[in-house]
C-alpha cells in the first residue's frame, strides 16, 4: 500500500472537523493510514480533533458551529445584502485563521497541506479565505479534497457573498491539485470554473475481508435490546434532511409482521434539529420501534459517560438484518460501501451520483426512485427470505468493491497527483 519516491513526508490535513462518524473524518482517517504506510507523518488542523493530541493543531474557531462563526454565515446565506459589520467579522475571523494555519504549517514543517472540504462547501467562509491566502503565500503543495460544492445545496443559493465564494470555494487563482469524488462533480468543476480535478471516490479496504464480531461486538443486539426474533433494519448515517429517514421509517412500518426496529446510528445537529423533529414524529406516526445511538458510536471502541460500551460501525454491521440508504442526495456514499463491504442487503434511493458513478458498476442492491412502492417491499421481503440470495449478492459486490472502490485505487492516484506535485516543486518557477 505504500507510495514510492514521493517527497512529501509531513502531511496537514485540514478542515472544520476531524472528529466522530461523519464522511469527511473516515475519508481523511482512510487517506492519513495510505500516507502512513507510505512512511510519512500526518498532523491535524480543525475546530473540533478527536486525533492524538502530539500531532493536532486545535483551532475552536475553525469549527463550523462555533457561536462567532455561526453569526457571520447568518449574515452571509439566506441574505442578499451583506453588511459591513458582517464583512469587518470576516475579516477578522479569516486573519485569525490564518495566523493559526501559519502556526500549524511552521510547528509541524508541514510540507503538503490536504485541504478536507473546507474549500469546497462554505460553511466556515473565514476559514476557506485563509486558507486560499496562506496556501497562495506560502506556494505550499496542496491536496484540496471536495466533497460538496455550494451549488450542490439548496441553503447556499441565496448569499451575500458572492465575492467570497469565488475566490476560495474552490479558489481558481491559487495553484492546487483538486480532487472530487464522483464524475458529476468532475464534469461541474470544469463547466462552471474551468478547472480539472481527478476523481478519487470514497474507499474501503476491500482486499481485507471484514472482521468476524469478536466478544466485545457479539453482544450488540442484546446490549441495545434487539431480540434475535426482531428484524434489524439499520440507518447507518447522520439526521438530516438529505438522508431521507421517512422512507426508513415506512419500509420499517410495513415490515412489523417481521417485529422490524429501526437503528439509527448517528447524531443530528449538523444542519440544526428540525430533522430530528421530524424523524421523532414520523416515528410516533408509524407507531415502530426505533433506537437512537447518538452517543454510543464512534471511531473506537470505548466507554460512554453513562459506562455503556460505545461501538464502532464495523461492530454494528454485522448484526444488520437489512440496511437502509434512502438518500436523495450524496456526494458519494460511505455508508452504501460500508454496507457492501460487510455483505449487507441495502436499500437504496437512486440519488443522482449513484445513477452516474455507482449502479454501472453492477453493485447489487435492492432501488427505489423515491418511494416505498409494494413492490420494494416485496423485494426487500423476498431478500430477507433468502439467505443464499443474500450470500450471492454479497460475493457479487465484494468483487465490485475490490475493482473499483478499493483503498489500492485511491493510493494509485493520490500517488499520481503527489508526483505531480513534486514535479511542479522541481521546475523554477513551478510553484504558486
């Protein structure tokens, strides 16, 4: 797994968060672990680190829901006129910013800066505006990995930062090496802002087949209080609107001849509560069972603050009966791979980057287009009755998982794009 004559061994990864179940902390984890078999060191910037202590940078400010920051993207989406107050808090948020960046880049000897999201999706604008200035000061090499691009959200469209979204989401001036997750964001970077990007979707590692529960995971079902006589529907991703939990919640509905309870894994809080709300009452409407884990999954295994033992996803998966991810919209899809990846029957929403980029590769899953219709109950019925279907699908896309989203595809092209980099740095004048 390891990258060959590339000279960049001091890596900073920056963004918002590194820090419990959410896309863009796994991705980079899984980008960090490809590095360090390489022989390079990693080190963290951003408003909220659960990494080791010795090679993070924290930097409150930098989180997206930090108090001072929520106040200034109140007065940049949403608005048409900015003021200029809000313009003076951007500008003294974005130099503080850059003075921490600074301070990370020159503690660590940073020598290639990997740029998580945070020059793509605007939900800390300071923070996309220093970094386009320090990586365009400092000609550092630079990695921005997007995720989610402002016209991919609809609370984005109205702004009163226009000129703020030009030059850092993503930035067109400063010389960096963009990297997208699907071709729709590829053809877009390049239709919108002329700019070309490599595609490196997410990843597992596929090779290495999954685990088989040790003790500390057998114990899941029971430990939530799921009988062996229920069915274990699982809603492996966070609460929001996006996510699509109402048709969790109506497939879970007409499945209760099947005792079916619904497991959601993740917090709410990213986008607000209203979606919790939301789900909580759709819920109570369907009058099915549902368990909250907020608080008891995470990266590592552990202990809660009440003494319950906290689950990573890959203790949870396995104990699915089915899993749902009826999205409407993703960037890509780490819960569908987690899912594929633990042979796990799943649902899916035919969200438009799965129509693109993951259904030609023949990956196996039972497809909605919007609905809970009779006819994908019956198939997700007919699934759940056939273990040596089940087993056959899971073969079928474990093979589909090793081609094209193994953890050996995204180190070939993260070492394409370093050694272009490198080049860029051995050419006078090659830098920023």
């Amino acid at each position: 797994m390891a990258f060959c004559s590339i000279p960049f061994r001091r890596i900073g990864f920056v963004s918002t968060r590194f820090a419990g179940t959410d896309g863009v902390s796994f991705e980079a984890g899984k980008w960090a672990r490809l590095f360090e078999a390489g022989g390079a060191e990693c080190f963290w910037f951003a408003g909220q680190l659960d990494t080791p202590p010795a090679v993070s940078h924290l930097a409150p400010e930098a989180f997206f829901n930090h108090p001072a920051l929520l106040e200034i993207q109140a007065g940049l989406f949403g608005v048409t006129e900015r003021t200029p107050e809000t313009t003076r808090r951007v500008e003294e948020m974005t130099a503080r910013l850059g003075a921490e960046l600074r301070t990370f880049i020159a503690r660590f000897e940073i020598d290639l800066l990997v740029v998580q999201n945070a020059l793509a999706i605007p939900m800390h604008v300071p923070l996309g505006l220093a970094l386009a200035a320090v990586i365009a000061e400092a000609g550092l090499p630079t990695i921005a990995h997007h995720h989610d691009f402002a016209w991919e959200r609809e609370r984005f469209a109205v702004n009163a930062c226009a000129d703020y979204l030009c030059e850092a989401f993503p930035p067109r001036d400063v010389d960096v090496a963009h990297v997208v997750i699907n071709s729709r964001q590829r053809a877009a970077l390049a239709e919108r802002l002329g700019l070309d990007a490599t595609i490196v979707p997410n990843v597992l590692d596929f090779e290495t087949p999954p685990p088989v529960p040790d003790e500390y995971a057998r114990g899941f079902r029971r430990d939530i209080g799921v009988a062996d006589d229920e069915t274990l529907i699982l809603q492996p991703t966070r609460i929001i609107a996006r996510k699509g939990i109402a048709h969790s919640i109506e497939l879970t509905r007409r499945l209760a001849d099947r005792r079916a309870v619904l497991v959601l894994t993740h917090p709410a809080g990213d986008e607000g509560m209203e979606a919790l709300h939301e789900v909580e009452a759709g819920i109570a409407r369907a009058g099915i069972r549902a368990i909250f884990l907020s608080g008891r999954i995470g990266q590592t295994r552990g202990t809660a603050e009440d003494g319950r033992k906290i689950y990573t996803l890959g203790d949870v998966y396995p104990h699915a009966d089915f899993v749902t991810y009826p999205s409407t919209w993703e960037g890509f899809g780490n819960a569908l791979l987690e899912a594929v990846y633990f042979g796990r029957p799943v649902l899916v929403n035919r969200y438009p980057v799965y129509v693109s980029d993951i259904a030609p590769t023949g990956l196996r899953a039972v497809e909605m287009d919007g609905v809970v219709t009779d006819a994908v109950v019956a198939e997700v019925r007919a699934l759940l009755d056939d273990p040596e279907r089940q087993r056959e699908w899971a073969r079928a896309n474990a093979a589909v998982g090793r081609e094209h989203f193994s953890m050996s595809l995204a180190r070939d092209r993260l070492a394409g794009i370093c050694a272009t980099l490198s080049r860029r740095l051995a050419t006078p004048g090659g830098g920023s």
